[in-house]
C-alpha cells in the first residue's frame, strides 16, 4: 500500500472530507487530493503534522511494503515527548488557518535545512 492510498485511509478512518482533513492540517482540499492521488509526493511536514494530530507513525507511512492498519499508530515510550507532543498539538490546533499556514512554512523550510546540512 502506497503512502498516497494511506493518507486516503487516514482520512476516511476518521471520517472526514477532503476539505475536513485539509482544515485540520492547515491545507487545502486540493492539496490532500493531490497527495491522496500521488500527484505529489507527501512532503516531511505532512509526515510530522499526521503524527502530531493523527498519531500515525512516519515509518509505516512511508514504508510501502508496511499494509497492516493496525501498526499504523506512532508508539513512544518517553513521557515526556508524549506531553510535549500534546502540547504542540494543541497549540497547533488554537491557531488561525493563516498562522497555521505559516508553521507549516517554516516547518518545511527547517526540515530543508536540515536536509542540507545532513
């Protein structure tokens, strides 16, 4: 199963619409359709922003070989990364569409960085 036809399982499990889910991860509804079709490919940001809000695992999204819905869920043992992670989230969700928008900017442009100077 390929990444793209797992973000359309994602979403469907939660039963939300294509504009639904975009609004909860501060994008658009032709987004989620272009990710969801595999027109472009799904981009760090997403992988973080589905595992803050959805709690599922980058690895086994990405991972096309990895089919089992149940392992789809990120499982952490440090507590203390859980509490932050919440955090994060639900500062995250107080944000205006516009501001949220913007972190996924930058989120994308550190990860780049990051890329850069691995």
């Amino acid at each position: 199963m390929t990444s793209y036809e797992k973000i359309r399982i994602i979403r469907q499990l939660n039963k939300q619409t294509q504009t639904e889910f975009g609004n909860a991860l501060g994008l658009s509804k032709a987004s989620i359709s272009n990710f969801e079709t595999g027109r472009v490919p799904v981009p760090k940001y997403l992988q973080i922003l589905l595992k803050l809000l959805y709690n599922i695992d980058p690895v086994w999204l990405m991972n096309d070989a990895q089919d089992d819905l149940s392992e789809r869920f990120y499982v952490e043992n440090n507590e203390a990364d859980n509490s932050s992670l919440t955090e994060i989230t639900k500062k995250y969700s107080d944000l205006s569409k516009p501001k949220q928008v913007f972190v996924m900017n930058c989120l994308d442009h550190l990860l780049e960085m990051q890329e850069e100077n691995a």
